[in-house]
C-alpha cells in the first residue's frame, strides 16, 4: 500500500483510488456530484501542468491544477 499523494502527481497512465478529499465542503460536494468521490478509481489519461484528465469508466474528467492537488489518492496494485 502505496502513501496518499496529489491527484496532480500521478503520471498520466496510472490507475488511482481516491482516499481524501482535502479542499473542504465546496470541494467534496462538487466532486461527489461529479460521482468522483473516496474510493472511485480513476484513470489519468493526461497531464496539463497541474492540471489533469482522468476517467471512470467511459467517462473523462479535467481537474485543474488547484482540485487536482486537494484529491489525495494512492496508486491501484492489480490483482493480475
């Protein structure tokens, strides 16, 4: 089990879990309506500066930089 880490450090390709969401009500609440909330895996598709794309599923997501340092996750360990 991999350290709790920004969202905006994950390298494009990763699979990701949410463990915290670190910004405050606004925060949980705009992300939760998004369906991204603790425990949703994730895919980074892309790396903007701080800012990042990600998916769920078909779904794709951009987190500027400022979300996207508040979303602690860890990385996903495949049970292949």
């Amino acid at each position: 089990m991999s350290a709790p880490f920004p969202l905006g450090m994950a390298d494009a390709g990763a699979r990701v879990r949410i463990v915290a969401l670190r910004g405050g009500a606004g925060l949980d609440k705009r992300m939760t309506e998004m369906g991204l909330n603790v425990g949703s895996e994730l895919t980074v598709r892309q790396r903007q500066g701080g800012g990042v794309v990600v998916s769920r599923g078909e779904t794709r997501f951009a987190l500027g930089g400022g979300m996207a340092q508040k979303v602690m996750v860890e990385h996903v360990v495949s049970s292949e």
